[in-house]
C-alpha cells in the first residue's frame, strides 16, 4: 500500500483554492503529523489522501496504483474524525458496523469489535447507546472503531481538538498503541506540544502549500521556512 | 421499540391480506341509488329484511340520481335505484338497463323560512310559488348537481316559464352538493329549497325552515329501480341483482316499504305493477 | 345555539356506550389508514432516501415535484383511482371499486409522496452529517441510506404519524372510490359526512371528536416513544 506519493495536487472549492500544488512521498514507519495554522488546509489534504475528495488535478498514488477513489483501496485505510460520528446505537453495535461492512460474519465482528474495545478500555460500555457517552469516550470508541478493521493507514483529523487533557493523554496513549501494532499513522494537529509528543516527521501546511517535510527534530530545531519559523514562535508560548 | 414496530406491521399487513377478503364470503350485489333513500333511512329498514331472506348482502353507494346512473352505465353497480323518470328511459334507451320496474313514490316539498319573503306559506300549487319567488327575488338554494330532485326542480321552474339561471349569483344559489348539505345551506341562509320528503323528514338541521308548498300534483316523486344490462357489462351480477329487483316490486318488498315510518310519518308509497 | 356542547355530549355518549357500529367504522378507518400508511411508508422512505443520498440529474426537479403532490387535493386523487378501478377503467377487471382496498390504494397515493417529501428533508440532514464517516467506513449508497432511515427512526416516526393523520382525516378520496357503504367501507370520516348531510350536526361533531382523539392518543403514544428512545439511546 505504502508509499502514499501526492503528485501536485490541488483542490479548488467554490472558487477558492485551498489545496495549491502539493507534491509528498509519505513512507511506512513513521508516525506522519500533518501540522499548521488553523485554515491552512489540512483536513482538506487528509480527505483527498483518504478519498473522501477528488483532486481538482493531480494524482494521488498509493504503491504505483492510481486515485484513492475505489472501495478497495479505501478497504486498507481507516479515518477518525475531529468530530466522529456516533451511530445511534450502542458502543459494540458501532465498531461491529464498519466489521460487518467489511465482510465479517457477525460472530467474528462481535469477537474482533470486544478486543478492541477492551485495548481502549470501553469493555464495561460495550453496550451503552453510543450518543451517551463522554466525548472522550466517544473519541475513543471512534478510535476503536477504525482500528477494528485493521487499516495499514490511519488517518486522524486533529483527534484531541476539544478534549480535556485527561482524555486528550487517554486518546495519544491509544495512537501509540495502534502505530505500535503496525499501523501507518497520518493526523493533523495545529498543537505543537502534540506535534512533538507523536510525531516522527511534520509536513508543515500553509496557506495550502506543503512548506517543509523534514523530521521531527530538524523541524523544531532549523525550520527552514519564515511561516514555520514564526508558527513555532508563536506557538511557543502557550504550550 | 422493535416488538411495537413489528407488532404495528403485522396489524397492518394482517389488514391488508385481509381487506380483499371482506364480506366474500358472503354473496352481495352493488346498488347505486340516491341520498335520499340512503339519508331518510329506508335502506336500513329494507335491506335487513331482503338479507335475511335471501343472504344476499346489498352495498349501497348513494349519490345523486346523475352519478348513479353514470356509474350503472360505467359498469359500477348491479342495479340502479333512482328517481328521475326521463333520464332512467334515456338511461334504458341507451342499452344500459334491461327494463325499468316502477318501485314507489313520495312527494317533494317545498321548505323555507318562516318569515316567508315571498308569501308563499300554506299554498298548493307550486308553479304559482316558484313565480313569486323569482318576483320576490327571495334567496332560493338549489342542488344543482343532476340529480333527480334538481332535475324535477329545473322541470317546475320551466313551467313556470322562468329561467333560474338570470337569479345566479344573485337569489339563485346552487350548492353543487346532496340534498342534505343544500338543506343545511337554506337553514343557514333562510333561503327556500325543493327537497323530497323522506329527506327533510329525517332531516335534522332545520332552523327556520318550514314546509311552503306541499300536495301539489306536480310534486309526485317516482322512484325506479333497474337491473344494469348484463349484456353490456358482463360481470354484473344478474340472478343476485335480479332476485333484489324481483323482490322490491314483491308484495313482501312493498310491505316492507310501506312500513317504514319515521314518527308517524310514511315515508315512501309503494306503487310497483306487477 | 349549543351545538358545540351537545357536539361534545354526543362524543361522549359514542365513546362510553362504544356500540358495536362505531367500534366497526373506527376499526376500518385505522385498518385502512395504517395499510395505506405502511405502503406509503414502504414506498416513500426508500424513494426520500434515494434522493437524499443520490446526486442525478432532474433531483431538484423531482423535489419540488414531491413538494408539490404533497398538497395533492383527496378529491382528484379519489377520482383517479375511481377511474383506473372502475369496472370501464383499465383495472376494471380486478373489481375492486368500492371495497377497502381501493381507499387503502388511494389513500396510499395521497401520503405516499408526503412520506417520501419529508422523509428527503430529515434525511438529507443527516446525510450532511454521515455523509464522510459512512464513506469512510466503506458504506456504499445503498447500505447508508438504510444506516440513515434506522437511526433517524424516532424523527421518521413522526412523518410516518403525519402520513397516518391525513389519511385517517381525508375524506375526498375514500368517499369517491369505497362509495361510503355501510358495514363494508364506511370510515370516520364518511361517516361524519354522511351524519352533516343528514343534518345531525351534534353526531357528526361528536364523530369528529372521536376521530380527533383517537388520533391525540397514537400522536401521543409516539410521543412517548420517541422520547424514551432519546433518553435512552441519545
């Protein structure tokens, strides 16, 4: 599957220009923070690596296949939401959703979607209507529920955006454990203290343009952009 | 939540499959016939009797005189049962209906207000009061929907030599509706209105409203009964719609009809040739 | 004039001396109007979810259409299936002009596309809302929509109610094609009619009233319903 290469990519939506000629070759391994100001583009750039979008020109290419748009693709990736949707059913019933939407037989969906609920300790709610549980706890069972089908990417769209630090460190522990398992992760954050708890390497966003691609520390230590530089800076203060 | 909404489908879906089935297993025959047989009550006081006797249920649908023989001649009805002499023989001229049997009479009145705009009250002769309506102008609600007491009315008023239609809009007022909501509109505007009798005996909304004009010759109201042309329509149901025809013209049947009363008041006077 | 209270004395004396007539024309008005809701029903949510979910060309046409028919008038719907049932009309030979099929046909017709209308609307929101996170999930249309109507069940229920009461309240279409018979297509609604043109103007009210609370109590019940499932479901 991996590695995701961006062939000049741009995405243009009423008018505006959001995406403006990205070109990226993101590797397996490393632990990929899609970072930048709020309105740089970066969700936009998630959904067309993700196929929720299609690329006003450009191409997206997955291990030399062309576009993210076929199922099948989409099959060996998984995305969570800033603002997951919980399906009005219970915890259990929405992990099972995406298994059984897989292929899974139902017992086998039950079994696989009760793991992953115990590794992001939502076990004792498995059965709890999703919509009442905390928003945390909802992050996590929208966690678990890409996790469950197994995706060599996941894709996690500023994850911890509105979360209480307690639930945020629940949340960056569970990324952990999925990078861990083997698991290609790609997020955004315009949270450089998250930046640099789970990031390996940043694809710095501004403004739509890819400005810097370089590993975690070089990052921090030689941005070699003015807008890095003065992201960093400006950042700083409150972290 | 589950069990409620299947149990709700299964309500519904058991209708559904049962609905078709509704009274088949009883034989019946449709009736087309008017709202004033259907609305004075006679209907329930005859077809009990023809039911019990024969086990043939009989489904009337009531409607002007107009609609009912329209839906003979659509093949709707078995039998038609009316009361508009000319357009039955039209009806039977066109090959619709396999002969007509004469069934009974009753007579139409004339009602109106008690203040009585147009000094009519207490007269016989109902020419001479359509004159001094039209003089007064006095408001006057007709039916105006084919039916056969609005065609007897239209026929007085061309014997009178008045042209109704000159007052429309003005105090002519057609209602376009049955004989009960066009009772309903006099007693609510005083106006006068040409009803027949079983109606307005069983009527219940009067008002202000009186009998006018009553016992004129001219007000004789015959009702006809006819069996739809199998010929033309191949599924009407013959020897079923034959046996209620028969039996209405019956000594038992005219009893039956004569018998019925509301108060003290006969409603209908049996008068079949046999 | 004391019409109104002798109105609500008359629906008083139908409901506690509830004699085996009425109970028979409030059983053939709720059997036909439930069927020809759970038609409607059937057939709507599948059509609003299409169109909810589907981007086609003619899609805004087909909305306002269904906007429209949702004020189709009783009468001329009434008249149609007349015609198309009638023994001259081409289904003529099913002969079932004037039996509760033909209302439950007709009825169906009329609530069919408010059904599908409003049930576009509700869903429409919600896909809005589901749209990336289903795709994501891998749902294809088909498997959305169906994701779509079950978890908006408690807002559909409420369009479904509303198809239920025009239904159970219009009397235009139901009168033309069942022919108002006694004992085998008369409903509330007829009935009321027929007792307004008999004059009886308490009866035919207090018919009204009986209708009018039959129809509090199923709205009231789905009330019920609907908020216990929020409670518990969220």
């Amino acid at each position: 599957m991996l590695p995701l290469e961006l062939q000049e990519l741009t995405f243009t939506a009423g008018g505006a220009q959001i995406i403006r000629g990205i070109s990226a070759r993101i590797e397996a391994g490393p632990r990929s923070v899609i970072l930048g100001p709020n309105g740089a583009g970066k969700s936009v750039l998630m959904r067309l690596c993700h196929g929720l979008l299609t690329p006003s020109s450009g191409r997206i290419v997955w291990h030399g296949a062309h576009g993210g748009k076929s199922v099948d693709m989409r099959r060996h990736q998984a995305m969570v939401f800033q603002r997951p949707v919980m399906l009005r059913r219970s915890a259990l019933a929405n992990v099972m959703y995406g298994l059984k939407l897989a292929g899974k037989s139902r017992s086998q969906a039950e079994l696989r979607a009760m793991d992953v609920l115990e590794v992001v300790g939502l076990a004792q709610h498995a059965q709890r209507p999703a919509r009442v549980l905390s928003g945390g706890e909802q992050q996590r069972l929208a966690l678990a529920r890409a996790w469950a089908l197994g995706p060599d990417v996941l894709f996690l769209d500023e994850p911890t955006a509105n979360l209480d630090p307690a639930s945020t460190q629940d949340i960056e522990h569970i990324i952990n454990a999925i990078h861990a398992s083997g698991t290609k992760i790609i997020m955004t954050t315009h949270n450089l203290g998250q930046a640099r708890r789970l990031g390996d390497e940043i694809l710095f966003i501004s403004n739509g343009r890819l400005m810097e691609h370089t590993p975690i520390d070089r990052f921090f230590k030689a941005p070699t952009s003015a807008e890095a530089a003065s992201f960093i800076k400006g950042e700083i203060p409150w972290q | 939540m589950a069990v409620m909404r299947s149990a709700v489908l299964a309500f519904a879906l058991s209708g559904l499959l049962q609905l078709p089935m509704a009274g088949a297993q009883q034989p019946f025959i449709t009736v087309a016939s008017t709202t004033s047989t259907e609305q004075s009550g006679l209907f329930k006081h005859l077809l009990p009797v023809f039911e019990k006797k024969t086990g043939i249920r009989v489904r009337v649908v009531a409607q002007g005189t107009g609609q009912a023989l329209d839906m003979g001649r659509r093949g709707d009805a078995d039998v038609v049962f009316v009361h508009d002499r000319v357009a039955e023989e039209k009806f039977l001229a066109e090959g619709f209906g396999v002969q007509r049997f004469e069934v009974m009479y009753n007579d139409f009145v004339l009602v109106g207000p008690k203040s009585d705009p147009a000094k009519i009250a207490g007269g016989r002769n109902i020419i001479e009061a359509y004159k001094k309506i039209a003089a007064a102008a006095a408001p006057f609600a007709s039916r105006g929907d084919k039916s056969g007491t609005h065609a007897a009315e239209l026929r007085l008023w061309k014997m009178a030599g008045i042209d109704p239609q000159t007052g429309k809009g003005g105090w002519y007022r057609e209602t376009g509706s049955g004989m009960g909501p066009t009772l309903n509109t006099a007693s609510a505007m005083n106006a006068y209105a040409f009803t027949d009798r079983g109606t307005w005996l069983s009527f219940r909304n009067r008002g202000d409203l009186v009998v006018v004009v009553e016992g004129d010759r001219q007000l004789f109201n015959q009702y006809g009964i006819m069996l739809v042309n199998p010929a033309k329509h191949p599924h009407v149901k013959k020897d079923l719609g034959q046996a209620f025809v028969d039996w209405v013209i019956s000594a038992e049947g005219q009893k039956v009809i004569a018998d019925y009363k509301i108060g003290t008041d006969q409603l209908f006077f049996p008068n079949a040739k046999r | 004039m004391n019409s109104l209270g002798e109105a609500f004395t008359a629906a008083w004396r139908l409901i506690a001396g509830f004699d085996a007539e009425l109970a028979q024309v409030v059983g053939l008005s709720l059997q036909v109007s439930l069927t020809a809701v759970v038609i409607a029903t059937l057939i709507g949510l599948p059509v609003g979810a299409m169109i909810a979910v589907e981007r086609f060309r003619g899609r805004q046409a087909l909305i306002v259409l269904l906007n429209a028919l949702m004020g189709l008038p009783p009468v001329v719907v009434g008249l149609l299936v007349y015609l198309l049932l009638s023994r001259a009309g081409p289904l003529g030979s099913l002969g079932i002009l004037f039996t509760p099929t033909a209302m439950v046909i007709a009825q169906a017709i009329l609530i069919t596309p408010i059904i599908a209308a409003l049930s576009r609307q509700t869903l429409e929101d919600a896909w809005r809302e589901y749209d990336e996170q289903l795709r994501s999930l891998g749902a294809r249309r088909i498997t959305a929509g169906m994701t779509l109507i079950w978890d908006t069940r408690f807002s559909l229920l409420t369009i479904v109610l509303a198809g239920f009461g025009r239904a159970v309240a219009e009397v235009g279409a139901v009168m033309i094609v069942g022919g108002n018979i006694d004992g085998v297509t008369r409903v509330m609604t007829t009935a009321i009619a027929l007792e307004t043109s008999k004059g009886d103007l308490p009866l035919a009210l207090g018919l009204g009233i009986v209708l009018l609370t039959l129809v509090i109590v199923l709205n009231a019940l789905a009330a019920v319903i609907r908020e216990m499932a929020l409670r518990r479901y969220g």
